[in-house]
C-alpha cells in the first residue's frame, strides 16, 4: 500500500530535479492536472491534462516553478509539500503543495508516453 509522505524543505530541490529526470523526459511527455482547493475560495482547475515539462524549486526564491508547455505555473514561498507515488498505474505521482494563504494545489501526474501518442489521444489543451 503507497502512503503520502510529507518531504522536509532541504530535500525539495534534489527531489523535484530527480523526479524531473526519471519521469520526464523530452521524448516522453508527462501529463498533469492541477486543483486549487480551498474552503474560501472553492475547488478551482488551474490546469487540464497539460504537458509538464518539469518541476522545479528554487531555494533562494523560495519558489516551485512547474514547467507546462506554453506557460509555467508558480507557486512562491510554499509551506508545505506532500507525495504519493504510483497510488495507481496510470498516476506518476500525485503532489500536494500548501500554500502559505492555506490553500492546497494538487498535481496529479501522468505518464503520457511518446509525445505522437498524446497528441493523438487529444491530450493537449
């Protein structure tokens, strides 16, 4: 049975830089969904079946950067940062951030394959 694990601030740059590297590479794409949830503001979709380039988090900013195709999404100062892999055979990971605001962005992380075969299976926005 996978469990979520919680990962301490100092081990965040060399997990998402690994993570980038055994998951995601440029003849692979990955896919990732990701929600905003909060009690205040509600569930929101910030993204939807987006290629993910990598994840990265800068320690002097202080800033997780997932790279999308076209665009990156930010996410500055988080509190805290939670992993679940492979819960499922589809599912790379599902990620978790904590934003300092309170609200929780999940990332739910796929293995797309070969970029051809994502195209074909309507996986771009």
């Amino acid at each position: 049975m996978k469990t979520t694990k919680q990962l301490p601030v100092h081990e965040w740059k060399t997990y998402f830089d690994a993570f980038t590297r055994k998951h995601l590479r440029p003849d692979a794409a990955g896919i990732v969904t990701i929600q905003a949830v909060s009690q205040r503001i509600g569930d929101q979709v910030l993204a939807e079946n987006a290629r993910l380039l990598g994840i990265s988090y800068d320690p002097h900013g202080k800033t997780l950067e997932v790279q999308l195709e076209g665009e990156d999404h930010l996410v500055f100062r988080p509190a805290e940062v939670w992993v679940l892999e492979g819960d499922r055979e589809d599912v790379i990971a599902t990620i978790e951030l904590v934003r300092p605001d309170g609200i929780k962005e999940i990332l739910h992380v796929q293995g797309g394959g070969p970029i051809e075969r994502v195209r074909a299976a309507g996986g771009f926005r």
